[in-house]
C-alpha cells in the first residue's frame, strides 16, 4: 500500500481522535427496560438522545481549533450530519444464553457514508504527502471534513444488536449503549471498521 509505512505512525493519532468523537455515543445508558415492549422504548428514547445531544469532548474541540475557518464549518457540518443517523427499531428477543436473562433489540442504523469518504480521503491525502509526518496532519483533516461534510445522501444501512440486561435481578435493566463498537461503528457510518482494516495491513 502506498503509504503504508506512514499509515503505521498516524494510526494511532487518527484513532484518537475517532475514539474522542464517539463521545458523543457515550452519554447515556439505559434503564427500567421492563419488558421486551419497554426495552424497545427505551434504546429508541436513549438512540434519539443522542441525536440531540450537543456535547463534544476537549481533543474534538482542540482538533476543530487547529482547523482554518472553512475548516472549522466542515467540521461542525460533520458533526450536525453525524448526529442526523437514523433509526428503525426492527424487533426484539428475550435471551437467556447467558447468567443474566436479557432482551435483544434489532436496530436498522441509516446514515452517511463516512468511511467510504474517510478511506478516499487518506489515500488521496497519502498520493500527495508521502513524506508526512505525525504532527502535521491539519492539511489531511482539512480535506477529511471537507468530504464528509459534502455528503447529501444517507447511504450506509446496518442493523445491529442492543442488549438489555438486569444483572443485579432488581429491575434495574441496563444496555450495551457505551460499550457497544458495532453501534458506534454504524452511527460513524463505517469509520471506525474502515480505520482498522487500514491498520491490519501494515
């Protein structure tokens, strides 16, 4: 892969910041899922939470700040179409494979392509900077949220699986919201996946 070698110094770098943005899925867990009905409720009720959700994390605000003016309004467009996803609640299942009886809820995630577009974007950015180095990467995050901030159509679709689980046995449920990569994976629209393809080739 061209690149590569430099893809394997900047890995890590982009990681971080992909892990500081998912903050914004991280804000919520759930609780009082009484029943199967009741479970899909509340994973509907905390999934639009955080399409509501305004709350950015200090690496993401230090990340839009090194960003020129243009920059900054891709990035905040980025972040307006990364909370845009949308959902269908597509059924759900009691499960008792495990110690803790749970609810299983289907979840149909539609969003942008963002990492379809993060992927053109590093290998576009790699063609013209062979040489870069860790610290200068502005220009690559310049061209990154230009792109994904120019995305009009909501072409990723996926479905994944939410748990609901009552460990303590008290009625007090909870959900693998925080936890869940394959949720955040979906909600970035594929990034995170295409982030770690990228870094099991080198």
């Amino acid at each position: 892969m061209t690149g590569g070698k430099k893809l394997s110094v900047n890995i890590n770098k982009i990681r971080a910041i992909a892990a500081a943005l998912s903050v914004l899925l991280c804000l919520v867990m759930l609780a009082g899922c009484n029943s199967m009905n009741e479970a899909e409720k509340k994973v509907s009720k905390e999934l639009k939470a955080l399409q509501e959700s305004d709350t950015a994390g200090s690496e993401v605000m230090a990340l839009r700040d090194s960003l020129s003016e243009e920059g900054r309004e891709n990035f905040d467009g980025f972040l307006k179409k990364l909370r845009g996803f949308d959902f269908e609640i597509t059924g759900s299942e009691e499960s008792d494979n495990d110690d803790d009886e749970s609810t299983v809820v289907s979840v149909r995630i539609k969003t942008y392509a963002f990492g379809r577009e993060y992927l053109a974007a590093w290998t576009e950015y790699l063609k013209d900077n062979p040489e870069t180095k860790p610290d200068e990467l502005t220009d690559f995050y310049e061209l990154l949220f230009r792109r994904l901030n120019s995305l009009d159509e909501k072409e990723y679709l996926k479905t994944i699986k939410i748990v609901c689980i009552d460990p303590l046995d008290n009625g007090e449920w909870i959900a693998n919201i925080k936890e869940n990569e394959e949720l955040q994976d979906a909600i970035f629209g594929g990034m995170m996946s295409e982030m770690e393809a990228l870094a099991a080739e080198q």
